[in-house]
C-alpha cells in the first residue's frame, strides 16, 4: 500500500516536468506559428519536417554534428583512458587529490573556461608566445587556430574530458589487482593482459563515459560559436535559433524531434552492441 | 622585463572576459550570446513549459486606462544588464520616495517570450528595443502611455518631459500612433548606431561604408557581429536597399553577398568587438556602444579606433520604456518613466551607460561629462538621411530572413 504513495511525488515530477514537455514538444512540430503569439496553433502539418529533410542546409548541420560528436567522443576516450588508468593506479591519498583535480574545472563557469580557450590560441596568445620562445615560430608568423575546426575540437575536448575520466576511473578501479598478476602468471605480455583483461572489463565505463560526452555533444552549440567563430551551423544551433531569435517553435520542436528519434536509435543499437560485447568478455 | 608585462596583459585579458561574462558589461544588444554570458540561456523545454498557450491578438479597441494616483512604494524595472546606474535610481528614491527594484532579461526575444508566458506580471517599467516595441504591441503585450496629446486620461497626461524628446524619436515607426489609434505606448531611453570600427594604426586606409567589409583585400582582417538582423542589415544598406525591407530578392541578394563575405571574415561575434579592437583586429562591425567601452578602456584612443558611419547608410537601434500589461503601479512607473527623460537625469545617465541620449538638452551636458560617448555620433544632417534607419518589426516577413540567416551560417 505504502509502495503507490511513496512513488507518487517521482510519477508527479516524471509527468508534469518530462512526459507532459516531451509531449508539448512533439505537438507544436505538427502545428502552425503565428507571429505575434509564441505557442503555435495546434494541427497536423508536416511542413516543419519536409523542410528538414528536403533543404540540404540541415542536411549539411547534420553530418556535421555527427561528425562532431563522433570525434569529440573519441577524443575524449583517447585521452581519457590512459589519464583514468594512470589514477586507478595511484593509491590513498594521490588518488583523491588526481580525482579532484580532474572535478576541479567543474568550480568555474562553463562558459568562462570555454572563452579562455582564447586566451591560449590567440594568434597573439599563451601558445604562440610560447612557440616564439622555443624558437619553433617567428613573431608576426603566428599558427592560426582561433576560429577553426582544431580550436573548436580543443575546446570540446577539454569540456567535455571529465565526463569520460569518471566513469572510467571507477570501472578501472573495480578491477582487482590480481587479475592483472593471473594474467602475468599465465604469461600474458601487457599489450594481452590489456587487451584480454583491462579493456574488456573496463566495457561499462567506456559505455557510460561514450554516452555521456555524447548525448549532450548532439546539442553543442557554445563551443562552436566561441571557438570556431560561428562560421558553421550544428544541429543544436539551429534548434536554439529557431526557438530564440527565429521565433519558430514548429521547425525548432520538429528540429529537437528529429534529434531525439536520432538519439534513441542509435542509443539502443549501442547499447546492444555493448551488452553482447560485454557477455562475450 | 617584457616578459612580465605580456603576462600581465594576459592577466588583465582573462579578468575581463570574466568580467564581461559575468557581469555582462558588454555591449547589451545581443541575441545568442547575451543570454549564454548571463548564464540564462533559454532551454527549449523550460521555454515550452513557461508558456501556456495564451492566444493574443491586437486589440482594436485600445482605451487609456485610468490613473490612480497612490504613490507606491516600490516599482520593479525590467532592463538590460548594466543598463541604468544606482546614482540615477537613489536619485529617484530621494525625490518621490519610490524605491526602484531591478531585474534583468537577456535579451528583447527572452522579454517577448517571458511576457507571452504572462511573466510580465510585478513589472513597472521595461526596455525593449525598436521592432520589439512594434510586436509587443501587436501582441498585446504592453500598455498605452499617458502622454499629452496621445489620448492622455487628463488634459496634462503624466509625462510632461516628453516634450523635450527630439523630434525625430517621437513618432518612431514602430510606435506610430497613427498606426495605433493615437495611442503612444513607449518613450525613447537611449539609441545607438551600428557602424564599423576601424584600427587606422593596423589598417592606414580610407573606410568610408558597408562595401568596405566586401573588398577581398582586407580577407581576415574583418570581424562581424553575430546577428541576423545587423549583419543582413549591413549587406541590405551595401546595395542600397532599407534593412526593414520586405522584397525578398533583395533579401536573396543580401543573403548571397553575406555568403560571398564570408571566406574574409575572421569570426562572426557580439560578445567581445570591444577586445577585438583593442587587440587590433583592422575592421570590427560592431554597435556604438562597443566603441564606448574600447576607449574607456583606455587601450585605444581616438586617435588610432575611428567609429565609421557607412556612407550607404545608417543602422539606428533605440531602446524604449513601456510598462507591460498590469503593472503594480501605473503611477509609479509614469512617474519614473517621466523622471528618466528629464535633461538633468539623462546626463549623466548617458554618461555612464555609454549610449546617446534622445533628449536633445542632455546632450551638451553629456559631452561635458564624458568626452567619449559622443566621439563618432552621427551628426544631425547624417540623422536625416534617409538611409539612416531604424530597425523595425518586419511581421511575418521575419521568417524569410531567419531562413536566409541559417542559410549564411550553413553555408
């Protein structure tokens, strides 16, 4: 009896702040705007979504948002693997003080820490002053980086980093220490032992840590206009401008639907492919 | 020796992106950025939710509402940030005994969206820009001013100081009251034009307008505000075209020369045109606002950054106050809104916020107190040109821009 009670406050909260919003937005995709009211008229048009599908501008966002997200989430792993490695190893007291370290970005606005970028990659900026220190690059013969791709990536890389290291370090540290010797005992090279060992049961933070630096790269839409000078259109941009100064609630609900079908899809081939991997291992 | 000096520079740098991030004091007409620095970015959903499908039309049959004249205690101001200083607000508090609350929004989209959703309500006193005024009063959103001559609810209305407005602000186009029955609905607070600044030390050559931003020769020596209407705007004015128009042709014209520009442009930004002077960038479109704050920054003088009035034309914004529907006190804000146009109070509003004022006794005091804000102001004949434009509401014609801008970007 107590069971239906409890859960109550949760169902209400699931409802009104998730089901009933989700619900709104794929009504307003089907509807008509007008200007001078923000919420369109309902009805059943599919407008929105033949713009989407037939103008090759979204096309365009598209493939660029999913090659975005893509590389953003295998650079994270790249990079993030070995850091997490490297702090499951540390012991006591070095382990927390690396696991902060990692958190610490978290202290600092997202915004300030993405418009610092600027503050390296300038063409007069921290990297190039340094480059003309070492004598690698002459004054005046800067490297350009600020508003290209490479800033971009740097910047979402950088933001985006943590959320991979967490998950990884604590599936890494779940593994015992013993396996690593069993492997050894049994003549495994390190390359074997972390291939057959290491990676396989390290599978669930890879999963997490994927899904949670990409799932909110699909919306990215700051780092792009900061770094890469808002010179090209992302998804998120779009659905953000169509919302905001576009005031077109239709194409910006039909632009999130499209996105949101995306993501479901591929989230649930991956976690497919995930599973059978990890029963294998 | 050097050494330390570049690294305080880059100290002084990160301080001010803080500083602009967080306190927003940079230029205040921005439509993505603004919300993200305040930190207020609007989430499609919380938007979606806030509203409750209000349908609203315009009302034809507007009436003066009447006055009641019980002085409130306090009344809440809804503006920009940075918009008004504390001297100008205890000024007030000291001569009628109002205190004045500010609040904030990001920008005039979240105002239009926020009051849609009735989240107007509690407020006094708002600032909208130029087409803002126009759709908030198609939409209902704002209520009729009490003003001599404009169906004022007694012979005097409530706003004497209106008289002292420049002509040219009083009957603006997107708050005709032949268009709305004879009523006024917003008084002019502080305008501004758009314009290009220019680093004559990094770029010794003569810029005189738009098509200027067009020559291959200064390829990546040119920024450009990240706005669709300023930046549409600017290549409209570049083929002589009005900047509200509503030809799509010409519009598609502006589009693809936007898209032929884009390879010369370094970075599409209306966060920090101000930095970009200051750092050297040779050609900077920017507001007049951003002009202001490069020279108090003291890094450049008049000397080395000119404020270019293109000669194809002239991009005016203004920003307006207007009382949203149900105010606390209808008195009070009459009272304030009064108080804000008086020469005296305009001054050194003007003085510190960095724009110009519209009332025209303000101005020599303004330029008494800050020889800055009015260093590259239009002169009264460049006013009366007319290329000089302000931007106004273009109804449902503003999808077709929001469509080209996508198209600009994605191209």
């Amino acid at each position: 009896m107590a069971g239906p009670v409890l859960v109550s406050p949760m169902a209400f909260w699931m409802v009104a702040f998730f089901l009933v919003p989700l619900l709104l937005i794929v009504l307003y995709s089907f509807g008509t705007q007008h200007t001078y009211q923000s919420t369109p008229s309902l009805g059943f048009k599919l407008d929105a979504y033949r713009r989407i599908f037939t103008e090759s501008e979204y096309r365009h966002a598209f493939v660029l948002t999913a090659q975005m997200v893509v590389a953003n989430t295998v650079g994270c792993l790249l990079i993030g693997f070995p850091l997490a490695y490297f702090i499951s190893l540390k012991s006591g007291k070095r382990k927390t003080l690396f696991v902060l370290l990692v958190m610490m970005p978290f202290w600092t606005s997202f915004l300030i820490r993405t418009f610092a970028w600027k503050i390296i990659l300038d063409d007069g900026g921290l990297l190039n002053n340094w480059l003309v220190d070492l004598h690698m690059r002459t004054r005046g013969n800067p490297i350009h980086l600020m508003y290209t791709n490479k800033a971009v990536y740097a910047g979402l890389i950088y933001d985006y980093l943590p959320f991979m290291v967490l998950p990884l370090f604590v599936s890494i540290e779940k593994i015992h220490r013993s396996l690593f010797e069993a492997s050894k005992d049994l003549g495994a090279g390190k390359w074997t032992t972390f291939r057959r060992v290491t990676l396989p049961l390290s599978l669930p933070g890879i999963f997490a840590g994927s899904l949670l630096v990409a799932i909110p790269t699909t919306g990215e839409f700051v780092i792009p206009v900061i770094l890469g000078g808002g010179k090209v259109v992302v998804w998120g941009w779009l659905i953000e401008e169509a919302f905001h100064a576009g005031h077109n609630w239709v194409l910006g609900a039909a632009l999130s639907n499209v996105l949101l079908v995306f993501m479901v899809i591929v989230i649930a081939l991956y976690a497919r492919a995930m599973t059978s991997e990890e029963a294998y291992a | 020796m050097k050494k330390q000096v570049s690294e305080k520079v880059r100290e002084k740098d990160l301080l001010e992106i803080v500083d602009e991030v967080a306190k927003g004091r940079i230029s205040r007409r921005q439509f993505l950025e603004r919300g993200l620095a305040m930190g207020l970015s609007v989430s499609a959903v919380g938007t979606v939710l806030a509203a409750c499908g209000k349908k609203v039309n315009k009302n034809t049959s507007e009436t003066m509402p009447s006055m009641d004249q019980t002085k409130p205690k306090s009344i809440n101001l809804w503006n920009w940030a940075d918009y008004m200083d504390n001297a100008t607000k205890k000024n007030f508090t000291a001569k009628y005994g109002i205190q004045v609350k500010e609040s904030y929004f990001d920008d005039n989209e979240a105002l239009r969206t926020k009051l849609m959703a009735g989240g107007g309500a509690g407020y006094d006193v708002m600032v909208p820009s130029d087409y803002m005024v126009h759709i908030l009063i198609m939409s209902n959103l704002v209520e009729p001013l009490d003003i001599k001559g404009y169906n004022s609810s007694t012979p005097e209305g409530f706003i004497p100081n209106f008289e002292g407005v420049g002509p040219s602000f009083k009957n603006p186009v997107y708050d005709d009251p032949k268009e709305f029955g004879g009523f006024h609905h917003s008084v002019p607070y502080a305008w501004g034009t758009t314009g290009i600044g220019h680093r004559t030390d990094v770029l010794p050559a003569q810029i005189t307008g738009w098509a200027d931003l067009w020559n291959p020769a200064y390829s990546q020596k040119i920024d450009m505000l990240n706005d669709e209407r300023e930046d549409l705007g600017a290549a409209l004015k570049k083929n002589g075209h009005s900047l509200n128009t509503k030809v799509q042709s010409e519009l598609d014209t502006a589009m693809h020369d936007l898209i032929k520009q884009k390879p010369y442009v370094r970075t599409y930004d209306s966060i920090s045109p101000k930095s970009a002077m200051i750092k050297g960038m040779a050609l900077t479109h920017c507001w007049t606002g951003d002009v202001v704050l490069a020279l108090w920054s003291g890094a450049v003088t008049t000397k080395n950054l000119e404020f270019v009035l293109p000669i194809e034309g002239i991009p005016v914004f203004v920003d307006n106050l207007c009382i949203p529907p149900n105010p606390n006190s209808r008195y009070g804000a009459h009272l304030f809104i009064n108080y804000l146009l008086d020469p005296a109070v305009q001054a050194p509003l003007q003085a510190w916020i960095g724009y110009f004022s519209p009332v025209p006794a303000a101005v020599p005091m303004v330029k008494k107190l800050d020889s800055n804000v009015y260093a590259f102001a239009p002169t009264e004949a460049q006013l009366a040109l007319k290329t000089t434009e302000v931007y106004n509401d273009l109804g449902d014609f503003a999808q077709a821009y929001a469509t080209a801008w996508v198209t600009v970007k994605g191209a």
